[in-house]
C-alpha cells in the first residue's frame, strides 16, 4: 500500500495517467491567454469598441465582423479547454490531496465554467446585446452567468482544498481572494448604479482575476507534478 491508502496498482495507474494530466494542465495554461489574445484582437478589428463600456460578449454578438472569431475561438475554444483543465485538476490533485469529495467538486466547478463557457458561444448576443427577449441572448447571458459564479466559488473552494497540503498552502489566500474578488466586480458589473458607464471595465476585471486565478493553479500544479517525478 502507499502512503495514501491506495494500491501500488492503483498509484501506478494514477501516474500511467499523468501524460493526459500534463495535458490538461497545458490548457489551463494557455485558455488565459488564448481568452485575454481574442478579446484584445476582437476589440482591435472593431473600430470604436469602448471596453469600458461594452461588454466582451458584444465582440460576438451577432451580425459583428468579429462575431465568429469571438464566438468560436474566444467562448468555445477556451471552453473546451477549461474541460480539459478541470478532468486534469482533479486528476493531480488525487494523489496530493486526502479531500477526495473536496477536490471532485472544485473540478466540477471549473468544468462548469467550461460549459458555461460553451454556450456562452454557441448562443449569440443581439446587437448590443440589449435584447433579452431573444432566447439566443437570454441563453447567452444564463451560460455566461453560471461560467462566472462557477468559477468563482471554485476558486473560494479550493483555497480550503489548498490549505491543508504544504505544497499549495500559499494558493490558499490568493484563491480565496481571487474568488471574492471577481464576485465583487460581477456585482458591480451587474448593478446598474455602481456600474455607472463603465460595465465592462468590471466585467473584464472580474474576467481577468478568475482567468489569472485558473494560469496560476495550472502553473503550480505544473510545478508540483515536475517535482514529484
């Protein structure tokens, strides 16, 4: 038995597996960066595009120049990957983490974001996106809305997750920060009045902490993985 309570077979299964997880965690990686490329190079290709004020969904909303490449390599693309992240998170953190059910559920999170993800791209805003009515929108908005919440409560979850491991007690505070932090902005980004004219400054500020939040887990579980080999 090793030190954790499982079989050498079943450990030496979790580590035939470990290829797939450095791949997962590969996505994690570069999903920030992808997202962070496409909303920049979306924002460029639209003359006039306020960030401040617009949304990051207006850059594929429909009937844009920019409404595919937003759509697909912005929403989905990223989505995807946030899936491949989230089955590798789970993977490595169960051979460095006794909170089993603890670990499952965070992975679930991140993967619903993933999902969220998804169809926040297959369904498309109106023209400004200011028509909920439309069900595509409304579609839009409910994936984008559970995207971000998932997200953000995975990462107050997995500061719990983190503190109790020597290798990852340092995430803990950053997690937990990160997590309230892009609560924060959503809320400001959703109340009309604290928004005042600048709604997608929040937006991107809520986006940008809780994407920042999944490129640092992936890089330190990069690391821990490496050492341990």
């Amino acid at each position: 038995m090793t030190t954790d309570g499982r079989s050498e077979a079943e450990y030496g299964a979790a580590r035939r597996a470990s290829p797939m997880v450095h791949l997962g965690l590969l996505a994690g990686l570069l999903a920030p960066l992808l997202w962070a490329a496409t909303i920049t190079i979306a924002g460029e290709l639209r003359p006039g595009f306020d960030h401040f004020s617009q949304y990051i969904s207006e850059l594929g909303e429909r009937g844009s120049s920019t409404e595919i490449f937003m759509r697909y390599a912005g929403f989905v693309t990223t989505g995807f990957m946030h899936l491949g992240y989230a089955a590798a998170f789970h993977g490595s953190l169960i051979e460095v983490s006794a909170q089993r059910r603890l670990t499952l559920l965070v992975a679930l999170l991140i993967g619903l974001n993933g999902l969220g993800r998804i169809g926040a791209g297959v369904f498309a805003c109106e023209p400004g996106c200011a028509a909920p009515e439309v069900l595509s929108q409304h579609l839009h908005h409910l994936a984008a809305s559970i995207a971000f919440l998932a997200l953000a409560m995975a990462a107050i979850l997995a500061s719990l997750l983190f503190r109790t491991d020597d290798r990852l007690r340092n995430l803990a505070a950053y997690s937990f920060a990160s997590g309230g932090a892009g609560l924060f902005f959503l809320w400001l980004m959703s109340s009309g009045a604290a928004a005042g004219p600048y709604p997608g400054l929040y937006e991107r500020l809520a986006s940008g902490v809780l994407t920042l939040w999944i490129f640092v887990g992936a890089l330190r579980l990069r690391r821990v993985l490496v050492a341990e080999k």
